[in-house]
C-alpha cells in the first residue's frame, strides 16, 4: 500500500473512485509484477500477471476495508460473527472485479492487447476449505452481508490442505493432496501480531483467591497458538469491505534453540509440528459423524481464537464485557463451532470472574445455531472420555450447565425422568456422550433449520423435545444463494441477455428477475435465451472432451446431477434410469428417443466404500454406453472430475435438467438445486428440503415432481418395507437390475457392484425400488417436453425469473431481522490520516 508522508503524517493514497481507472490499475499491475515478483513483462508467466492483477484489485480492497473498520468502530456498530469449522469461498479474483464493478473494462482492456481475461481468472487455485453445501452456503452468506452493509467477521480455520482434488482413475475415485497454498495466496494477510493461545488437554484445580472465593485453574497438557490470516470480502456495488479471519496453529515458540543446545532438538521440532498439525487437513467426511480427537481439537481451537479475538476487540473500546452481547451476534454453521458456548463461558467465568448468571445470560444472548442435517448419524456426539481429555475444564462446566438445565426441566415436567434424559446434553443410553447438538439449543437464544420442510422435520422429530420446551427459539430461515456468483459472474451471457431486458438492478434485488415473466412467450426472447442455453453447453461440451475425451453434443438434453455423492442423494437411482434408456435402445435402437447426455460430478469421502461404488457403477455404465453403435450417439454418460466451485461455475449455466432426487426427508435444502434453476434449467424432484419452496415459486407446472412424500416414507418404513417385492412385480426395473448384477457393466465381473444390488434388494434404506417408477415416469415426461422447444424455453425462463426467493440476500435479510437485531451501515470511501486512526 502506498503510504506518504504529506501535510498530515500519512495518508493512504488514492482511497477514492479514481483508483478504480484503467491508469492507476495498469500502473499497479506493472508496479507489482516489477517490485513485487521481480519479474519483466518479457519473462511473466501466467501465473505471475494473476498474481500482479491480484494484488492490484487486493490493493484496492484494503482501502475499502479500512474505512469499513473505522467506520465500524467509530460508530460502534453490532457485528455478526459467523463461526464455520468450513468456508468454500472459490476464486476470488473475478468476483472481486465483478463486485468493483470493473468486470467489463478489465475484460476489454486485456482484449485489446491479445489477451483473454478467462486464461488468468483460471490460474487461481481456489481455496477448498469445506466440503461441500454447509461451507459454500457459509460463502453465499459473507457475499450477501457484505453486499447488505452488514457489519460482519467470518471465524474459520486456515486449513493447509483442504479438500482432496479428485481424479478418477479406471473408473474409481482418486484422492490428491490439494495444494491451495502452492503459489502463495495473493488474498490473504497474515496477522502474526494477531494471535491467541490455546490450551488443550491436562487437568483442573480449584483454589481459593485471594477473596477465598474459588477459582478453577486450568493445567493444560499443551498450548497452542492461533494466529489470523485475513482475506476482505467485499460487497457487491458497495464500500463495505469485511473479512474472513482465518486461523492457523502454530507452536509457542517458533524454534526451540535451548532445547537444541541441550540435544533435544528432536523434541522441539516434534512440537512445532505437533501443533501445526491441527490446521493441517480438512477431514473430508460430510456425514456420518467421525469421533476423531484431532476433530475436536480443531473445532475448539477455532471457537477458543475467534472468541478470544472479539472479547480482544470490545475491550478496546468498552470498558468491560457487561454490554457483549449488544455488540455481538455468533451465528454456529451446524454443531462443528458449538464448544463454544462453553468456551465463552469459561472466558467469562474462569478468566473475568464474571458470576455465573450473568455470564450465562450474556451467553444464550450471544449465540444462535444453525441445524444443517437430520440425519441421525450425523449428529455430533463426543465420548466423554475423550471430551475429558481434550477440554477437561470444557466438561466440567458442562456438567454445571446442564445440572441447571435439567433442574429447570424436571421443574416443567415434575416426575418426567425420561423427557429429561433425552433433553441431557448427555447422552447416559450406553456408553456416555456429549451431544452437540443439545448444548447449541441450550446455549442459543434462536434455532433454524434451513428449509420449511426441514424446519418442521426438526421441530416434529430431532429436536422435538427442544422445540416443545421453547417453541418460540425455533425459526426456519430457507437457505439461499448468491446471484452475484452464480449468475452475474458464472453466467455472462445470460446475465447480459437478462440486462438488456430489465437492466441490471436483479443482481441486489432478485425478485426484480420477476419482470422477465413477459418475455416468457416472446419468440425473439425465447430464441435469444436458446441461444445462451446453448452457447454454455457448447462451452460444457468443450471443457468435458477436455477432461474426460468423451465428445458429447450440445444440442442433446443436459441432464446434471452434480453434489457430493452420498445414499440418500440416490446418484445410483438417476443410474437406474440411464440403464432402463438404454435398455429401451437395446431392444430397438431405431427407437425415437430425446438425446440425452447425463452428466454427474461430486466427491465421495474417502472412506465411503458405498458411495466410491457408485462413481465406480457410473463409469462403467458411461464405459459401456458411450461406445455402443445401438445407442448411436443417443445417450452419453459423463463423470466431470473433481466438482469444485470453479467447475461448478461452468456446470450450472449449461444445464437443461437439475437432478434434485434425494429421498423426502432426507435432504435438509440444498442450494445446488438453486442454482440450476437460477439459470434456467428444470428441475426433476422430490419433495424434499428446499425443492418444495422452489415447486411453489416457479410453480408446479414447470418442476418435473416425482416419487413418495416424507409422511409416505415413513409409513411405508412403519409397514415393514420391502424392496424386493418391487423388484418382482416391476418387470423394467428386473431388467436393470439383473443386467446390472449379470456383470455387463463390469466386464463380466459379477461380485464389482453385488454390494450396491443387494443393499438395494434387500435393505434400501433410501427407498430407490420404491421411487423407481415414478422417477421414471417424470423422466419421460422431462425428455418429452423438452423437444417441444417452445414450451420448453417458457419454463426455463419462469424458472429463472421466480428465483428472486432464493437469493441469499433474503436470507441474510431474514437473519437480521429475526435472530441477530443488526443494521446495515454505510461506508463512505475517504482518504483516510493517521490522526484519524
Ligand atoms: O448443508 C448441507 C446439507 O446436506 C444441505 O441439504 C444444505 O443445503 C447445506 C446448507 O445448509 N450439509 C453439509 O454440507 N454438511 C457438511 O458439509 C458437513 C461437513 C462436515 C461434517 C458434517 C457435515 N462433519
């Protein structure tokens, strides 16, 4: 940053307008190639001109970020913190540009000297540091906080390796080390002057003080330090420039030479990289629940950082932590950060000496909790001896917090043991456990689901008891997307055929996008918005011969399932269909079907087997049908290796149909099936998580619905399900299923997908057989429709043009209102003095 001294000590050049100007952006651009990379325009590589570009834009961030904070401060605003174990922010050079508002400029200047803005965009190793909707949505909500001048800080880890690249190698899931921080990350600050320790491990001790009041010493086995790496975050057409604070762990002393004199040089490295171990790796598991000690270590680590880092900044400015929770709203993304309702307790009460109660109420005001899953198996629950071990301090005032609770149960329902020890936040069936999920609604003063669907699934069902106790805690806030990113930025040509119609206002106000309801049956609109559909499936066509070698052909129907893969997301049932086409093509291949290609992409964790079968059962039916002269070209099967953000950006623009087919009850939201339809594609669905909202937006007319309801599945489980009986009395789906189990797909080898068939034959749990027929019977319907191109394009553009729910704006929008009482403030963009820091 340019810094000089002047009439006032320092100013900070050019925090104006004018540094967004072709001049001082070239200027910077070459300043920082020369004098920060040491390199000549001659001899850059690529990656060096990303590199200088981005420092250039970061350049112009930070000067915005900086008025953000002092505004902040001056003003003593709330801020929102938003606490996730996982952020999957993707590329941010051009969403930066986009949110500057110099997209087009930039793109044209790096025209007229020969070069394509898109070659450098696509140098940015994206930062993977979740796994899959919880962290992206956590994404979307930063963009959206920023971009409604909503004063807020993103908590996060700074994992050095986040989610493995995929590749897929004869078939089956490869796992390779990502390596985001190879080239060094252009958009982040490292803080070593910002750092915490953090104790972990050891045992407790109770003293008088010097009062004789006693006071609990935490002896901890180890101390690791925690320090802030930042990344701005700017907002859309807005000043307000917030951060991602991410924190890295780090040994106390960097190197250890006492220890080196006195030969315990070993022991002292061994140290350094015992705690830099716990930001290592991102564990790559969505679900089911994994009790790994590191884990734990990790999720505190994160809480004990961010919460040390806010109570470090209102001491600044307040003389003591009596009005925290009028400063301060943490959002927990999912149970991963709820330690710290604990934590902030043990800040308060260990180290302030703040009583109980009033910590406590602090506390519950403070906090609020965001439920992503009803899946049982995914519910964190720690074992109390390792929970013991990690954070003693942690359980003994868990204890105390839920001795109170429980007596303020047992005093609402007199007599009630069993209602109290299913609301314990210890799990005493077996074995004992510390339930996460229980301390987050204890600790919190609000409760969402991200859905309406699944918001009344947890009322009615995981959290039931809760709800009943305190149902005015409980809200749905349905999840939401970013039309910034995927749309303005990731769909250009869309964007700019949107543009010329209702202008451009949708990008901050998505129910703006309704007004395109009168173009939905105008023939040169609809034949413009076939020709953007297609320009971004040739665009698709092009980047899938590029990673796969399949040739596929735009103008067939693109048909995407793309999300992690896991049961309950049936990818095996969208095979089911693929097989049954070709089947059809088998017995008459002069039979007039709509071409289709089908394209999948997702990452299975690793230690999945189930769910690696299933890429496995892709590629080997994609093997076999590509290269049939029979299907002729008809049907083609892709796996799009390694969907990430970046890929997702190419992957929804293109799509024709959304593949939205979890079994009902299963799927919290998802936001992917936002997406899709953000750009026009149909979805296929269930009605499950947020595909029931987005029936009743576009209208059920336009969404191709298909198979049971969750009342549905649940009765036909309480009958005594049986898979089997479908098998027998439905002679295509015998045929799948025994060409399947013959080995055809599998060179012969009929023991490759015997686990998948039998689990469907005789298990089924996601209840496949018993939503086979329906779901294929929409497919008809979807393939049917789609070659009457007219009616087709209608219902693409409602699609598109009833999203305006869905942008994460209402959502963040709702979270202000209801669960965090914040208001927006305006930043205005000045130069800014030291006299005035
Ligand atoms: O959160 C997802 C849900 O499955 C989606 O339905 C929902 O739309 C999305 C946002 O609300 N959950 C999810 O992505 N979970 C994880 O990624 C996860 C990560 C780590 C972990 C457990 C779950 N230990």
């Amino acid at each position: 940053m340019a810094i000089e001294e002047k009439t006032t000590p320092f100013i900070i050049k050019e925090a104006s307008d004018n540094d967004l100007d072709m001049e001082s952006l070239g200027r910077d651009l070459n300043e920082n190639l020369f004098y920060y990379l040491g390199k000549s325009p001659l001899v850059a590589t690529l990656q060096d001109i990303y590199h200088a570009f981005a420092l250039t834009v970061r350049k112009r961030l930070l000067q915005r970020w900086i008025n953000t904070s002092m505004a902040y401060v001056k003003q003593k605003v709330k801020v929102v913190c938003y606490f996730s174990a996982e952020y999957l922010p993707g590329p941010h050079l051009g969403n930066n540009l986009l949110n500057l508002g110099i997209f087009p400029t930039i793109s044209q200047a790096f025209a007229r000297v020969g070069a394509n803005l898109d070659y450098f965009l696509d140098q940015e190793e994206e930062p993977g540091l979740g796994n899959g909707g919880l962290g992206r949505l956590a994404a979307c909500y930063l963009d959206s906080l920023a971009t409604l001048e909503i004063p807020a800080i993103g908590y996060g880890l700074r994992y050095e390796f986040g989610i493995f690249d995929q590749e897929i190698r004869d078939g089956w899931q490869a796992e390779i080390t990502d390596k985001w921080l190879q080239w060094d990350n252009p958009w982040e600050i490292h803080h070593p002057e910002i750092a915490y320790e953090v104790k972990l491990g050891g045992c407790c001790q109770t003293h008088p003080d010097r009062d004789g009041r006693l006071v609990v010493h935490w002896h901890p086995e180890r101390v690791v330090k925690g320090v802030a790496y930042d990344t701005p975050i700017l907002g859309y057409n807005v000043n307000t420039c917030n951060v991602l604070r991410l924190w890295k762990a780090e040994a106390i002393e960097s190197f250890d030479f006492q220890a080196f004199n006195k030969g315990d040089y070993y022991d002292a490295v061994d140290e350094k990289l015992v705690s830099e171990n716990l930001t290592k790796v991102l564990y790559p598991n969505d679900e089911p629940f994994e009790g790994k000690k590191l884990r734990l270590e990790q999720q505190y680590f994160l809480c004990s950082c961010a919460l040390q880092d806010m109570i470090r900044l209102h001491l600044h400015f307040a003389p003591n932590l009596g009005d925290f929770h009028e400063s301060w709203a943490v959002q927990l993304n999912d149970t991963h950060p709820a330690i710290s309702v604990v934590e902030l307790m043990r800040l308060l009460v260990d180290e302030r000496q703040i009583p109980w109660d009033q910590a406590w109420d602090t506390t519950r005001k403070v906090f609020s909790y965001t439920n992503h899953t009803l899946l049982p198996e995914a519910l964190e629950k720690w074992p109390l001896p390792l929970f013991a071990q990690v954070l003693p301090r942690h359980l003994e005032i868990i204890f105390e917090i839920n001795r109170r609770f429980l007596d303020s149960v047992r005093l609402r329902y007199p007599g009630d043991n069993s209602k109290a020890a299913r609301l314990s936040l210890i799990d005493e069936s077996g074995d004992r456990y510390v339930r996460m999920a229980h301390l987050a609604c204890v600790g919190s003063h609000a409760i969402n689901g991200v859905s309406a669907l699944h918001t009344e699934l947890l009322k009615s069902s995981t959290l039931q008891d809760f709800f009943e106790l305190w149902p005015e805690k409980f809200y749905n806030i349905t999840n939401g997307v970013t039309p910034r990113r995927f749309l303005a930025l990731s769909n250009p040509r869309l964007t700019a055929l949107i543009n010329s119609k209702i202008g451009s206002d949708w990008i901050k106000d998505l129910y703006k996008l309704r007004q395109l309801e009168e173009f939905a049956e105008d023939p040169d609109f609809q034949q413009s918005w076939r020709e953007v559909k297609l320009a971004n499936k040739r665009q698709l066509a092009n980047a899938i011969k590029a990673r796969t070698g399949i040739s596929v052909d735009p103008q067939s129907m693109f048909d995407i399932q793309v999300k992690r893969l896991h049961e309950y997301k049936r990818q095996h049932l969208n095979v089911l269909h693929i097989i049954t086409l070709y089947l059809r093509l088998k017995k008459d291949p002069t039979l007039e079907i709509t071409p289709r290609t089908i394209i999948f992409g997702g990452k299975a964790a690793p230690g999945y087997f189930m769910a690696r079968l299933i890429i496995k059962l892709i590629s080997s039916v994609a093997e076999v049908v590509n290269r049939d002269p029979d299907v002729n070209d008809r049907l083609k099967v892709v796996f799009f290796p390694n969907f990430n953000v970046k890929n997702a950006q190419k992957i929804y623009p293109a799509a024709d149909l959304s593949q939205q087919i979890s079994t009902a009850g299963k799927e919290a939201s998802g936001t992917g099936n936002m997406k899709f339809a953000l750009n026009g594609a149909l979805t296929i669905g269930t009605l499950d998580g947020a595909n029931v909202e987005i029936r009743e937006e576009v209208g059920p007319e336009n969404f191709f619905l298909f198979g049971h309801t969750v009342e549905e599945v649940q009765y036909i489980k309480a009958q005594g399900y049986n898979p089997y009986l479908y098998y027998q009395s439905n002679e295509h789906l015998r045929e799948v299923i025994d060409l399947l189990r013959s080995g055809f797909f599998a060179h012969g080898d009929r023991d490759l997908f015997r686990p998948l068939v039998e689990s469907l034959l005789y298990q089924d749990d996601y209840l496949l057989m018993a939503d086979y027929q329906s779901y294929i019977e929409r497919q008809d319907e979807a393939g049917m429709t789609f070659l009457d191109k007219k009616r087709w394009t209608r219902m693409s553009i409602l699609n598109t043009a009833r999203m305006g729910k869905f942008s994460s704006d209402r959502a963040i929008q709702e979270y202000c209102q209801h669960i965090w009482q914040v208001k927006p403030t305006f930043i205005e963009l000045q130069d800014i003095t030291l006299e005035q820091v």
